[in-house]
C-alpha cells in the first residue's frame, strides 16, 4: 500500500488554519478596493458616521433601538412564526404523500407544485388580497401565511426525502416491537431522519430569514423595508443596504455554524 495518500491525509489534518484566514483576508480586502474604487469614478462620498444612529440610540439617558433594529426585531419575530408553521405544514404534507390515500397524495402533489412554480412576492400577494379578507387575516398574518406555505412546501420534500431514505428494515423492526404507525414515526423514524436531513432543512431556515425581506411589499416594517426608508430619507445608499446585508448574515452565519457543529456531534454519536 503506498504511503502517499497517508501522508496527504496529515498534511490536511495538520493543515495550519493561517493559510485560510490569510485568503479570507484577501478576498475581503479586493472586495473593498473594488467598492472604493467604483464609488470613486460616481464621486460618492461615504458618511458611515452617520449610519450608528438607525441602529442604536440614546434618548433620555436610554438606549433605544434605531429603525433598523426594530425592522430586525420584526423580521426575526415573522420568521419565527413562519417556521413553527412551516414546519408543521411540510411535515403534515410529507405524511400524506407517504399516506396511503390517494386523494390525499393528489392534493399534497396539487399544493406542491403550485407554490414550488410560482414566484413567493405573487403568493405574497395572493394570500394578501385574496385570502386575507375572505378569513378575516391582517397583513401580518397574510404575510406569515404565506412564507409558510411557500417554505412548507420545500421542507416537506426534504422530511419525505430524509424518511424514505432510511431502510425499510427500520419499519419492519418497529412492527415486530407492536408500535402503531405514530410511535413507530415519532421514536424510530423521524429521530434518524432529522439526523440526515439537518443540512438542507438549515438551508431552508436561512431561506426562510431572507425571504422574510418580502413582506416589505404588503408594508409591513421588517429590515428591509426600513433600510428602503432611510436611505430614500438620508441618501446613504451604499451606507445602508451594506449594514442591512451585514445584518442578515449576523443571523445567518451563525446559525450554519451552529448547524455544522451539531451535524458534526450526531456523527460522533453514531
């Protein structure tokens, strides 16, 4: 057996983690020449001292939340809703298409791929001017609806995806212990399917979180739509919608990080 790839497989191990940090550095720092160099031929003059007063300020010796907090604070309260409904609905619809009723499996099928072929701002919409009066929703609840719908579409495929993957001798070794179809989910199958499907379900929170700038359209005041606001008011274009980019992946980075961590302790205990 030849001993190249062993070596190979140390020099990764051993890999010093400089190397990386120094190209991340590198990217970041051509990123920001080419921003400063693009600004410069339009002549715009960057006023980033104006920007900490729309995320925090002091009022009465208090500090309070600018706009853009609160539009933070908004999004990340839409978002949170719109996930335990998600959830709920995608792992509902992955049921019945593993159902055995056929007119349920149609339906799912019907639901599926209206949502999965048109566009979420035109759901948005729909749910808003449509079905919002008919039941008697507000704009909150219209918008909530329907990013839970549109996402509860994507993450049943991935429930139903996690759960037919697992071999059948799963199902088989549960109905020899006598469990019923829900303990048989609840205690064998479903624990080993988030175990796989934690990747792309994590990618599809992220999703959740940036779709959430949408609602905007329905005038709701999430982070979006007060960025737009306050850069239409002061002109710091490029100032706002870059701390509002910055913003989004505050949220985003580490929760993928924390994902990976967690997929990495489930493989460690298996």
């Amino acid at each position: 057996m030849s001993i190249i790839p062993w070596l190979k497989q140390k020099v990764f191990i051993f890999r010093s983690p400089w190397r990386d940090i120094l190209q991340f550095l590198l990217v970041i720092a051509a990123i920001i020449w080419f921003i400063t160099i693009s600004t410069s031929r339009v002549g715009y003059n960057w006023q980033w001292y104006r920007v900490p007063r729309y995320l925090f300020r002091v009022e009465d010796g208090r500090l309070v939340a600018g706009a853009l907090i609160q539009g933070l604070l908004f999004t990340l309260r839409i978002s949170g809703f719109s996930l335990v409904l998600s959830l709920l609905i995608g792992l509902l619809t992955a049921f019945v298409r593993l159902s055995g009723s056929f007119m349920g499996r149609i339906l799912s099928r019907v639901y599926l791929e209206i949502i999965r072929n048109t566009p979420l701002i035109v759901q948005i919409y729909l749910v808003y001017f449509v079905i919002g009066p008919i039941l008697g929703f507000g704009r909150f609840t219209s918008a909530m609806l329907a990013l839970s719908l549109f996402q509860g579409a994507y993450l049943s495929e991935i429930f139903r995806a996690g759960i037919v993957s697992l071999h059948k001798g799963q199902w088989e070794a549960a109905h020899s212990l006598g469990l019923s179809t829900f303990h048989t989910y609840r205690d064998v199958i479903l624990p080993q399917a988030i175990r796989r499907i934690l990747p792309p379900l994590t990618s599809q929170v992220i999703t959740l979180i940036k779709n959430s700038a949408l609602v905007s359209v329905v005038a709701l005041g999430d982070l979006a739509l007060r960025a737009q606001i306050v850069a239409a008011d002061t002109f710091l274009t490029f100032e706002i919608w870059f701390t509002t980019a910055l913003i989004y992946l505050a949220i985003t980075v580490p929760l993928s990080t924390i994902v990976n961590l967690m997929e990495k302790r489930f493989k460690i205990l298996t």
